[in-house]
C-alpha cells in the first residue's frame, strides 16, 4: 500500500510475448483502475504487449486477475501468445527498456513461440454424480453388494453392526478410487488423438474425474470439441462434464521475464 502522498514511478506492466512486427495496439483495457493503453513493442519478429503501469505489486484478487486475462484473451483473437507471470512490471518507463528485455531474451521468446505456434490450453474438469457412481459400485462389486445384502438381512441396529457397516464404507471407497481412475484414464485415452499435451491438475472432491488442461493444435479444436460431446453423451447420465476455453497456455509456458 502506498500513501495519498507517496510518488509511485511509472513502469510497462508485460502482458505476453507474441509474434509480430510492426506497430499494434488492442485498446485501452490494461490493467489496475486507469486502463491504459495496451500496444506491442517489438525487436525484429517478436513483441511485447505492455501498458504503462505504476511500480507497484498488484493484489492477487479477482478483479486484477481478470485484467491480465482478459488482455491476453484478446491478443488470442489474432496471435499465438506466451503469457507473461502475473504482475510482471519492468521499471523502465519507456519502451527502451522493454526493447533490451527483447532483444536480450531474443533466442528464448523465439523457440517457444515456435514450439507453441497454433497451439491453445483447452481446460476441461469432469464430476461424477455422487448417487449415480455409488450405485454403479455396488452393482458392479459383487463383495459389496454381497455384504449389503447380509446387512439388510440382518435388520439389526446400528449400534450392533458398525463393524460391517464400516467394512462396507471401506470397501466402497477403495472402489471409489478405483473407478475414478479407471474412467480418467479412459477419458484420456479417448482424447489423447486430439491433443499435443497435458497437465493434470489436482482433483478437488473425491467426485472429481479429472482436472486437466490440454495444449491443443488449432487444426484440432473442433475435434477435440467433438470428443468431449461424444463422451458426454456416453458418460453424461453420471458425470458432469464443464469445458473451459480457449485459453493462453498457462500450464504449459512458465515465461519468467527479467525486468531488468
């Protein structure tokens, strides 16, 4: 935080590297509440998307987050893009400094921009139907479904069964597992013609199938696109599929920039 007093010093906030030559500009949509102009600065074929910025560590917040989104959500629009690490400041405030930062770090932007031309991170999280999965379990798991029915049999008070009620809870989430991991893999199988790459990330829940952002080549959106429906109409009565993109690969480029 900085007082009303205190001068802050102007710097180029660094949204991402693209290929380019020549002037370009995508509006005034930078981040932090001035919303300044955003433009490229480039050294022979490669260019950096800045706006002019106060010297300053933005908050990770939502409000700030979906800025730098949402700028490189829009370079998108036209170019393969290698985002830069949020809150990502050079402290020179002119481009001169960001003309050094390319030209030094030329060779690196350039072989990734190569690696990753044409290419975007398609995120895709699938859930499992809590009722519908525990069902598919007994009915598939005959030890389980064997110790049910001696339960039930039983018809004896809880009290006096919490050994088998606690085996079956056991059993059953053995079988959780495994079945998750057996339908995450068989979903990954199915797509694995579609995609160049994948990042699995971590489940949140148990219910979760999978959490994974996949590199796709723009000659395969469509049909990666078309997988997922096909395994939503085959797996859509218990799981829930939610696909999220198309996105700058976050999960897949780690640019650390030098500023200085």
């Amino acid at each position: 935080m900085t007082s009303k007093n205190e001068i802050v010093n102007e710097g180029k906030y660094i949204y991402g590297i693209i290929r380019h030559e020549g002037p370009i500009d995508f509006g005034f949509i930078g981040i932090g509440k001035r919303s300044d102009l955003v433009y490229g600065v480039y050294f022979n074929n490669i260019c950096a998307i800045v706006s002019n910025s106060p010297i300053i560590q933005y908050e990770v917040r939502r409000v700030n987050m979906i800025a730098h989104e949402k700028v490189l959500e829009e370079v998108m629009k036209q170019f393969t893009v290698l985002p830069a690490q949020f809150s990502t400041i050079s402290e020179h405030n002119n481009d001169d400094g960001i003309l050094r930062i390319l030209e030094k770090d030329y060779k690196k932007f350039d072989k990734l921009l190569i690696k990753m031309e044409g290419k975007k991170e398609l995120g895709l999280k699938i859930l499992a139907n809590e009722e519908r999965i525990y069902e598919s379990i007994v009915d598939k798991y005959d030890a389980i479904k064997s110790m049910r029915r001696k339960l039930i049999k039983l018809n004896l008070p809880p009290s006096q069964t919490h050994y088998e009620r606690t085996k079956i809870g056991e059993m059953v989430a053995e079988a959780l597992k495994t079945e998750i991991e057996n339908y995450k893999n068989k979903i990954i199988d199915f797509l694995d013609p579609f995609f160049e790459d994948i990042k699995i990330n971590d489940n949140y829940g148990e219910m979760m199938i999978l959490n994974g952002a996949f590199l796709v080549n723009s000659d395969n959106e469509s049909k990666f696109d078309e997988a997922v429906k096909d395994l939503d109409e085959e797996y859509g009565n218990f799981m829930t599929f939610k696909f999220v993109g198309t996105l700058p690969p976050y999960n897949f480029v780690t640019l650390v920039i030098d500023t200085k």
